[in-house]
C-alpha cells in the first residue's frame, strides 16, 4: 500500500504521512502557521483557532493542529481569508487582556505579544471588559495571574505533578470560562512539584516563575517587530 | 395547505401512558419489519433513498449517518437520541415526548438495529425533568413487550447547558465530562461516545424512521422538495394568535405557517432557527420552508410592528454569550464583544465604525469556531444589518 499522501500547500506539492496533521506537514516544508495552544507531542486541544487554514471544498477555514492530512488537499495557509481571521482573534484575546506589557514579567519573551507583531496587529478594534483575578504568589515556584490568561489550556493537559488528578481543569462558561486549581482556589504554597512544564509552555504572562532580585532573565528574548 | 401529520400522526390519538393503545393502532409494526424481514444494510439504503435528513438544524442525510457508523469498525456502537431541545423558542420535541414516545423508542430501536448498536442512550434536556417518569414508564412498557430485545436504552439528564445540545458536546456530557464541543474530524459515526462509532440523531428524526420503514422510502421522498423530503414540524410562537406545534410538508412558504395557520398579524420580522437562527423580514414571508432556503431545527418565533430589532438581536446574543462553552476564542470573546456593543446600540451610544468592526468579526467567527453555536452565533446580527440596517444606524451616537 502506497504510504505517502499527496497534497498541496498554497499551491506547491507536497507529502505527508498517514495521521500527520495539515500542521506538521506545513512545518515540516517550512510553513510557518501561528499556533497558541498546540503544543508538540501533546494531544491536540483545538481552543486557540490561530491555526486555522483554508481548504479547498471545505465551508468554513479548518484548524490544522487537529485536522489530519488527505489525498489530494488543497491547503492555502495565508490567504487574505485566513490572515483576517487570524487578525480577528488576536485582537479578540487582546482585548480581554491587560495593558500591562510594559511591567510585564514576560513582555519580551511573550508569544502573544510576538504574534500579534507578525500579524501587525496595533490596538485592537474591539473593546471588551477586561478579566481581573487576584495574582496568585503564595508558591514558591509559581506565580499565577490569571488576568493575563488567554485560555489556551497548554497547562491543563501538559501539567504532570499530580499523575492522573492534574494541578488544573476547566470551569465556567463563555467569556466567565477559567483554567482553575481545585475548586477554583488559588495556587496554595504546597500544590505542585516545581517541574516548570506549565510555566516554559505558557504563551501570556500568565505563569511564571517568582523572580528573585538580582536574578537574570533565563530566556532569550524574542525579536518583537513593528 | 393544511397540516400534514406524519410526525405528529399518533399525537393525541394515542394514550402515551399506555403501550397497548399504541399497538391498536399499527404501533412497532415498522420494527417487527425491520426486524424480521430486512437486513441493517437494507434499513439504512432505505433511509438513505427516503433523503430524510437531520431535524435537529444541520439537516446531515440521516442515512449517509447511519451507513457511516454501521461499517466503521468498533465493538460497541452506540444510538443517541437528543432530547436536549435548548434552541429558544422550539417545543416540537417536548410534544412529541409527551404525546407520542413509543414511536421514538420504535424509531432508536430501529436505528440500533440498523448499525448494530445494543445500547442507546436519550439526553433529555434537564428542563423535561418532568418527563422523567413518563418516559421511563414507556421505555418499561416497551421492555415489558419484549421490544427491546437485548437492547438497552437508558435516559440521561443534562444540567442545563445549551452547548449540550450540540452533539460533540452532549457526548462530553453523557461521558460525565464539562461539555464541550470536540474538533471534528474524528466524526461520531467513526469516534463517538466513548470513542465508539455513535449516530446520534433529534428526537423528530427518529420519529421519522418507523414510517419511512412501514411505508417505503418512495412513499416519503414524495413529500417535499428536491433536497428537503417530508415533513416538518414547528413550533411557532411569539405575537401570533394560535401559537402551537405545527406539521407540514417541506417547501412550504414561511407565510402558511406564521399568517394561515398560527394567525399572526401585522407582522414585522421572524426568527427562524431560535438563537442561532436566521431573521426574515415581512416581505421574504414566502420564503419556503426547507433546507434549500431557511430551516433551522423548527423554531419559529414571530414579531409584530411593535417590537424593537436592536433589542431582540441584544437579547439573542446575551443569551449565546452566556451559553458558549468557553473552549475556542472566536465563539468566547466574539459572543461577548457582540453583546457589548449590542448593548450599546441599544442605549443609542453606537458607532458607525463598530458597524464595520461587527462585520469583520462576524466573518471570523463564522469561519473559525469550533462548532455550530459560534459558527451560527453572528446570523441574527448579520441579517438584521441586512434587513433592518437603519434600525442600527439611528442608534448611533450624535
């Protein structure tokens, strides 16, 4: 059996492999599609919708994280479509989202702030309330504020202190819809185990960890354009 | 044209609470048949041939559904009935519960037989909680009667989210998870509840099937247009004289149901499809009635001259806001925004720049939600931009 699909990418052919994603095989060929809650090796969570791209014959645009490669597909990754849909949910999430880059921890290493550059995106056209919660800085190794939350879910599924029971989950709904810890109370100073896999993935200033005086930036910052 | 009951044929003929009343009247005989006589390939060509498709608003053929999960492979299939009527202004399915539910049992035990599920599952909407026992005395009566023959048929509540009416959604639910819409592909005929090939289909749909089986797919495509066979049933209320539940057959002008048979007057605009439906204005009153044109799942809700668009496109969207289940940011935050800015056309404080802004937005939505809520949510904004466009533009602030 023939073990390779066939497909196009904005017009150029290329390959991809029975269960490979539209998305890995756009990366694969050097296409660079802007994702905020796909994380590599992880299931896919699909909430972000950056991701999404244009396929021929289908009515809507399709997010490429979750969506598997299929014979004969014709993708379009940039097309005007599909960048202001992109624009629109940028400047969807920034408009719930504080002002506060300038005092912000992770300013410029955020990967919020970095698409929204490459997008070109200045203020957004959309005004909403904006989400306030109390920063969370009882624990030693994580600070939370769930203000700056952009709800991509990256550290409800990669959060492994806990095996099966992990450290966060969903609840409310719509706009009100939160990650929460427990029965939504805050991050206490015993509750996880210091394996930084939420806070390296966290896109937003939503996690970090507690900064000492004195000690530098362990990341290197990112080109911010515009 | 007056009604045609096909649906709706037992409803209020039969005694619900009694098994025995409904078997007098040529009741289960349609399983016996496909029971006895045809073969799950046969049921389902059947149904595919009759072009009944779904009630519940997307309107997927039925059959191609059914095909579909009958030959995927999977150790445990599964029948899912959804009784989760959330969409404003539909009472259809409630009727039918409570008038007729031994037709729909017939109608999931067919559909079991057909992809070779032995367990099915009815999600009733938490607000027919008082449909509980009812039904369960018809599934019992059923058991009783030696119907479901090794099939188990079981009755799971929600809690009253209207997300759960969505099926990726009610699955979550049935599975005892925070309801959500999942990304598609994999679809439920393939990976459903509990990752298991699944059909999930609207209480109306179902109802369908018995007939369509009894009487022969030719007998049913008959009625109806080209791409929308049978018939519908709606439930027509707001400023009419005869609100109620009405059946008639696909295709039929819009003006029938709200002027002939639910007698409304002076009649400004219809809201077809609840709140994620479409909104028409009086003069596309003889718009049809099918998939081709405007359907939704059977929500009809009539507005006279004295109501106010901006404040009934308000209300529409504050309740999808609050109804969206948080997952994808488009359906999330554009919800929201729109209810924002609604609000404020509705004090008179708009701008004619937000006009633009909501267009943008709508297209985005529409295009990049994760399900039907957020993908539907613009309509009503969309078409009373269309229709109503001055009604925004004299809110705007001097």
């Amino acid at each position: 059996m023939e073990n390779k699909i066939n497909l196009t990418i904005n017009g150029k052919e290329v390959t991809g492999r029975p269960g490979m994603t539209i998305l890995e095989v756009a990366r694969d060929n050097g296409i660079d599609i802007p994702t905020l809650c796909y994380i590599q090796d992880l299931p896919p969570i699909g909430a972000c919708r950056l991701c999404v791209v244009e396929v021929e014959g289908s009515r809507t645009l399709v997010g490429s994280c979750h969506t598997p490669v299929a014979e004969g597909m014709a993708i379009q990754t940039h097309s005007p479509k599909v960048i202001a849909t992109r624009k629109v949910l940028v400047e969807l999430m920034l408009a719930s989202h504080p002002d506060a880059c300038l005092i912000c921890d992770k300013a410029n290493i955020c990967e919020l702030r970095r698409i929204a550059a490459d997008l070109e995106i200045g203020l957004p056209r959309f005004r909403t309330r904006k989400h306030y919660f109390p920063v969370e800085d009882e624990n030693t190794d994580m600070v939370r504020d769930m203000s700056k939350c952009v709800q991509c879910r990256r550290c409800v599924i990669a959060c492994k202190s806990k095996g099966d029971e992990p450290l966060f989950g969903m609840a409310y709904r719509g706009f009100d819809s939160k990650v929460i810890h427990g029965y939504d109370q805050p991050l206490g100073s015993e509750a996880c185990e210091d394996c930084d896999a939420c806070i390296d993935i966290c896109p937003s200033g939503a996690l970090r960890k507690p900064r000492r005086a004195g000690e530098e930036r362990a990341a290197k910052a990112l080109i911010i354009k515009g | 044209m007056p009604q045609k009951r096909v649906v709706l044929k037992n409803c209020e003929v039969i005694d619900p609470k009694r098994i025995d009343s409904h078997l007098e009247s040529g009741g289960f005989k349609a399983l016996s048949k496909a029971r006895g006589e045809m073969t799950p390939e046969q049921i389902t060509n059947e149904v595919k041939a009759s072009g009944l498709r779904g009630r519940g608003g997307a309107g997927f053929p039925c059959g191609i559904k059914w095909d579909g999960a009958r030959t995927a492979p999977g150790a445990n299939k599964y029948v899912i009935c959804n009784a989760d009527e959330g969409e404003v202004g539909t009472f259809k399915d409630r009727y039918i519960l409570e008038k007729d539910p031994f037709t729909l049992i017939e109608g999931i035990l067919i559909a079991g037989q057909a992809i070779g599920a032995k367990q099915g599952y009815i999600y009733l909407r938490a607000e027919y909680h008082y449909l509980l026992d009812h039904l369960q005395s018809a599934i019992d009566q059923a058991k009783q009667k030696g119907f479901l023959n090794g099939f188990s048929l079981e009755i799971r509540e929600g809690v009253g989210a209207y997300i759960c009416g969505e099926e990726s959604a009610l699955m979550d639910s049935i599975e005892g998870k925070r309801g959500e819409a999942r990304y598609r592909p994999p679809f439920p005929t393939t990976s459903g509840l509990w990752g298991q090939p699944t059909i999930i289909n609207n209480v109306e749909t179902l109802m369908n099937i018995p007939p369509i089986i009894l009487n022969g797919a030719d007998w049913f495509s008959q009625m109806g247009t080209e791409r929308s066979k049978g018939t519908k049933v709606f439930s027509v209320s707001g400023d009419v004289a005869r609100p109620g539940v009405y059946e008639i057959v696909l295709g039929s002008p819009l003006r029938e149901l709200v002027e002939e048979l639910a007698m409304a007057k002076d009649v400004k605009m219809v809201q077809i499809g609840g709140a994620t439906g479409r909104i028409l204005p009086y003069d596309k009153l003889d718009t049809p009635l099918a998939f081709e044109a405007v359907l939704g799942a059977g929500a009809v809700t009539v507005y006279n001259e004295s109501r106010d668009v901006i404040d009934i496109v308000h209300r529409t969207m504050e309740f999808l806001a609050e109804e969206s289940c948080g997952k994808c940011t488009p359906c999330r935050q554009g919800t929201e925004v729109m209810a924002e800015v609604l609000d404020k056309f509705h004090k008179g404080e708009g701008s004619l720049k937000e006009l633009q802004n909501l267009e943008a937005l709508s297209s985005a939505m529409m295009l990049s939600s994760l399900c039907g809520l957020g993908q539907a949510a613009p309509n009503a904004v969309m078409d009373s931009l269309q229709y109503f466009r001055n009604d925004y533009e004299s809110r705007v602030a001097k």
